[in-house]
C-alpha cells in the first residue's frame, strides 16, 4: 500500500461511515398501526380510529378514484414530517419559520424489476429565509426527516427550495 493507509485502517474507517449512516432508531418511541381491507380498492382504517378512509385506485391506474389512495397518504405523511423537521432545524438555529409549508408530490410507475417504484417531489417554501440559510436548513431537514432516512438511497427524492 503506497498511501500509508493499512487494511486495518480501512476497515475502520468503513466501520466508522457505517455507524455514522445508521438511521435506525436506537429507542422506539412511538408506534403507529393501520391495516388494509381489499388493498387498493377497499378500506384502511388505524387501531386508534383516528384513520378510517375508502382507498379507491386512481384514474390514472385504471380505478374510479372514488377514495384516497396510498400515494396520497406518502405525500402527506413525508410532507408533514419534512415539515416538522424543518422546523426543529430550524428551531435549533434559533428561526422562526412562521409561513413556511412542504408539499409532496408522489409518483409510481413500473421499475426495471417488473415491480414498481414511487418517486418523490418536495417543495419547500421558506419566504422570509435567505436562499442560502434556506438551502443549508433544507439540507440538514432531509438528514432529520424519518421520512427521508426510510427512503435514503431506495427512491428518488428531489427537493425543490422556492
């Protein structure tokens, strides 16, 4: 090795990226649970009955649309908690992000696979931030996001700052 770098150290330097890109929870602190009746055209409802929806394929997919669907319940969920990590971020740099939204576009489509895969679309207003600041708040978000963890390097994911 002409770098002066042995096996050893890089196996720990691997070791070290591993532990740092480890995004599972090291505590449980809450749990949510749902369940589907006829898939994608029946019924979900959550053991707490806070959800209890008619899922209905949209028109795009071949279905009637007369429910919601489960692209629909990812852009709100991944919205809502983008959100909320931008505002913690934001929080703990001591901003009010008062006005500030995230929308969530989802699409599907057939993969190479002969499955599907979703893509996500987040857009991120911030209007009374500086560009740079914005950027920089979005960017360490999407590192919080539980949302952005679970998809991390399996769907795309493009943040568009406006």
């Amino acid at each position: 090795m002409t770098d002066g770098a042995t096996a050893e150290t890089r196996t720990e330097d691997v070791a070290a990226d591993a532990a740092r890109s480890d995004t599972r929870p090291t505590k449980i602190m809450y749990v949510a649970e749902a369940t589907a009746h006829g898939g994608r055209d029946g019924y979900i409802s959550s053991q707490d009955g806070q959800i209890d929806l008619k899922v209905a394929m949209p028109p795009e997919l071949g279905g009637d649309g007369d429910g919601t669907n489960p692209e629909q319940l990812l852009a709100a969920g991944y919205s809502s908690c983008f959100h909320n990590a931008l505002v913690l971020v934001g929080r703990r740099e001591g901003l009010d992000l008062t006005g500030s939204t995230v929308a969530a576009k989802v699409g599907i489509g057939p993969n190479k696979q002969r499955g599907y895969g979703l893509a996500v679309a987040l857009s991120v207003s911030l209007p009374v931030i500086d560009q740079d600041i914005a950027a920089k708040l979005v960017d360490a978000a999407h590192q919080v996001c539980p949302y952005s963890n679970a998809t991390r390097d399996n769907i795309e994911v493009t943040i568009l700052l406006g």
